[in-house]
C-alpha cells in the first residue's frame, strides 16, 4: 500500500480552531485504541472458552497450554515485524491492516471444526495482537502533546482492560450454552469499525518527517493543535532525526543502550509477576479453590475484569500527575504482598471467596502500575528514527515472556504446587520493584526529543 496515502477530513490550516484540534486528537486516540481493546478482547476470551474448548476437542493439559499460548506465539511474530512495517509504511495504515487481521481470523478462530484449523486462526489472531500492542501506543505517543500524553497513551491499556472485562462477561452470557465459538466471532465488530475509522484519521507527523514529508508533517502538527509551535516542533524532530545516521544499530551505542535495557526489563517484568495467570486462567484458579462450577469462576473472572477497568482509569487520571515511576514503584509493591497471600490461601486450603479477594487486590496493583505505565514508558523513551524498531524489540520481549508464562504456568503448579508457584511470582515483583527504583527514569511532562536527549547523557559514561 503507497505510504503517501492520506484522507484528508480537517478544515485548511488557516481555519483550524483549539476546539477541533482536541476533537481530532480525541477522536484519533479513540478509534487506534481499538486495537487496544481487541488486543485484550482477544488475548483473554480463551479463558472462559478453554473449559469448553477442553471438552470439545478432548484436550490433555499441554494440548490446552498449547491452544492458550499459540496467540501469544503469532504475537511474537507479529511484534517482530510490527516495527518494520510501522516505520514503512507509517502507523496509521500499519493499523488500518491489522484491523482487517482482527476480524478475518476471530472469525475463522470461532468457525474452526478442528484443533489444528483453531489453532492456526489463533496464531494469526496472536501475529494482529503482537502488531497492535505496538503500534497503538507508538501512534498515540506520536499524535499527543507531551502535557496528556500520558492519559492518551494510557487509553490504550484502558482499551485493553476494557476488552479483558467484555471478553469475560461474553464468556459469561454464553457460558449457559457452552458457545465458545461465538467467544470468538464477536471479535469482528470492533474490528470493522477500527478499519473504517482508520481510514479518516491523519498519520504521526513524526512519521511523516521521519518520511521526508515535511510539509505534510507540519501540516499534521497544525491539525493537531500546535499552531505557531508545529514549525518549532517539526525543527525540533529534524534535528534529532539528523543527529540519527546508524539505524536500528544506533541502539548498540552506549546512550541508547541503557533506553534499551529499561524497555526490555520493564517489557519483561510486566509478563513474569503473574498477570498472564490471572488473565488467562483465571476460572481455571477459582475452580482450583474450590468454586463449584464453570459459570460460576467466569462471573468471578468478569468483575475482576471490571475493576481491571475501574482502576485503570484512576491511573490514566494519575500518570501526568503523580508520574510514572511512583505508580510502578506502588504497584510492583502491591502486587507481590497480593501474590505472597495468594500463596498461603492455598498452602492452607482457604476459602474460593478468600482467593477470588486476593486476586482482587492484585489486579488493582497491576492495573495502577505495570499494566498501563510500561506501555507508555516503552513509547516515550526510544529516538524517533528507529522507535518503531526499538519498540519492536521491546514488545518482542512482552509477547517472549507472556508466552512462556502462559504456556507453562498448569505444568509450573504440577512442579511447585500452586501456593509455590504464586510465591515464585511475588519473589519476581520485589526484582521488578528494585528494577524501577534504581534504573527506570521519570519521563512526565517532557517532550519525546527531551527524553532522547536525556539518555545521551550516558553515552559519556563507561558502564553499559
């Protein structure tokens, strides 16, 4: 598709006002959050639908694992190439193919006859997630001012828990009749839409300037709202962009590294303290404690997908004030205290209510801090002519980790028992609570070229 591709639907230059400015930031923020939503639609319907899917297609154990994790896979590849395309093609139509993705393959996933013919469906269903979890946030970053960039961003992750939260309480709607397939094939309706609304929407001046589109690009700031700044601002990226000769290879340089090394750690972290278990299992956890039937665990598993919901929207409200660090340094905290309890309630054969309040609290944690503020960090902190590669490479590490989590997390509670394998998971949260409070920096209210600018500064210094 020709990369110079635009619809334009804004009034000229001259005639742009404030007030539509922010309409058309809030209407393109909305509509690439979609693919936000479909990524948590889609990543955590297979977890009412795997206690059908068992019965149905006569799973063992790592034939499940397999049927859970094979997304996660296809999502590994598709954050592989999603850099690529992005900083090719440009964002925007990035997302606009991805949106068709979606809702081919949910509902050739929903109409499968056979494990193998799911399974496939699954994977490219996983390679559209890997490419969303990271152009979404790479185009919002791009389109926002540095002021709200944080609540803008973070409509992603809230966009994800929303589709997390309609996925469970659809799971729990045909729970009765055991439809799983219908799970899946109601993915395509937000699909269509991310499509048709793609197509309106302008394209990251960044992108843009990266593509020596300059008057497009300046064109773009001033849509969006940056009147006599867009020229000051456009300036502003082609000297950053100037100083950037070497490519993906300039994140081997010793300023970049360390941007590198914050990103993968926090890509990382956010998958192995335990959210992939929660998110994808957890009826099959609440059955474990005790509850007594299938639809029962999935109810349980919707409200704490709606407070998934609820908590990431006091956090999005937090991110520009508090900042990012606190809210992962309390997070990180919390979520391993949540997980140690988790632990001793099955070590001592508690209660299923008991688990389902502990889960509760981790998911609150979660929800403050590792869930929407590394998708916004790993947006913020990389140089504009290879942030796409970069967050490539970060989101690479996200799906890595996701995958192994949840591809291993039933053989796990066969090796260590359950209450052994929380506590693994709250050892992991203290690492990750010691890894934001020594390495991650504080990136609110500062411009994208400021926080590049910021690493430089390491590129005098020996270590790394």
């Amino acid at each position: 598709m020709d990369e110079n591709v635009s619809v334009s639907v804004s009034a000229p230059t001259s005639t742009i006002t404030k007030t539509g400015a922010r309409s058309l930031i809030a209407l393109a923020s909305a509509v690439a959050a979609l693919g936000g939503l479909l990524f948590g639609y889609d990543t955590s319907v297979i977890s009412g639908a795997m206690l059908f899917l068992r019965k149905d297609f006569q799973l063992s154990d790592v034939q499940l694992e397999f049927a859970v994790g094979i997304a996660l896979a296809g999502a590994l590849v598709g954050s592989a190439l999603a850099g690529y395309s992005a900083d090719r093609w440009g964002r925007r139509v990035t997302l606009l193919v991805t949106g068709f993705g979606f809702g081919v393959f949910a509902a050739a996933s929903g109409l499968a006859s056979e494990l193998v013919t799911f399974v496939i469906a699954r994977f490219f269903v996983g390679v559209c997630i890997g490419v969303s979890s990271l152009v979404t946030p790479l185009y919002l970053a791009e389109v926002s001012p540095a002021s709200i960039r944080g609540a803008l961003v973070s409509l992603n992750q809230l966009a994800i828990t929303i589709g997390i939260s309609a996925a469970y309480f659809v799971d729990y709607e045909l729970a009765a009749s055991q439809n799983w397939r219908w799970m899946f094939i109601s993915a395509v309706l937000p699909a269509v839409v991310l499509v048709v609304g793609m197509v309106f929407l302008p394209e990251s001046p960044r992108w843009l300037a990266q593509a020596g589109q300059r008057e497009r690009a300046l064109e773009g700031f001033r849509r969006l709202g940056r009147g006599a700044e867009g020229e000051a601002e456009l300036r502003d990226v082609e000297q950053v962009l100037a100083r950037e000769q070497h490519g993906f290879w300039m994140l081997l340089q010793p300023g970049f590294r360390m941007a590198v090394l914050v990103g993968i750690g926090l890509a990382v972290f956010q998958q192995i303290t335990g959210i992939n278990t929660i998110i994808y299992y957890s009826p099959e956890i609440l059955r474990l404690s005790g509850y007594p039937s299938a639809k029962a665990a999935i109810l349980s598993a919707a409200i704490i997908g709606a407070v998934n919901v609820m908590i990431t929207i006091v956090s999005i409200i937090l991110v520009d004030r508090a900042g990012r660090r606190v809210l992962l340094l309390v997070g990180t905290a919390g979520m391993g205290v949540a997980l140690t309890l988790m632990g001793f309630l099955f070590h001592s054969h508690a209660a299923g209510s008991a688990v389902f309040y502990a889960m509760l609290g981790y998911i609150i944690f979660f929800s403050v801090g590792l869930g929407p503020v590394v998708w916004l960090l790993i947006s913020e902190i990389y140089p504009t002519k290879v942030r796409g590669k970069a967050m490539s490479l970060a989101t690479l590490m996200v799906w890595a980790a996701n995958w192994v989590v949840a591809g291993t997390f039933l053989s796990l509670i066969h090796a260590a028992g359950t209450a052994g394998a929380f506590w693994i998971f709250a050892v992991i949260c203290g690492l990750a609570f010691l890894f934001c409070l020594t390495v991650v920096p504080e990136t609110k209210q500062r411009s994208l070229e400021d926080i590049e600018r910021y690493w430089a500064r390491f590129s005098k210094q020996r270590v790394l």
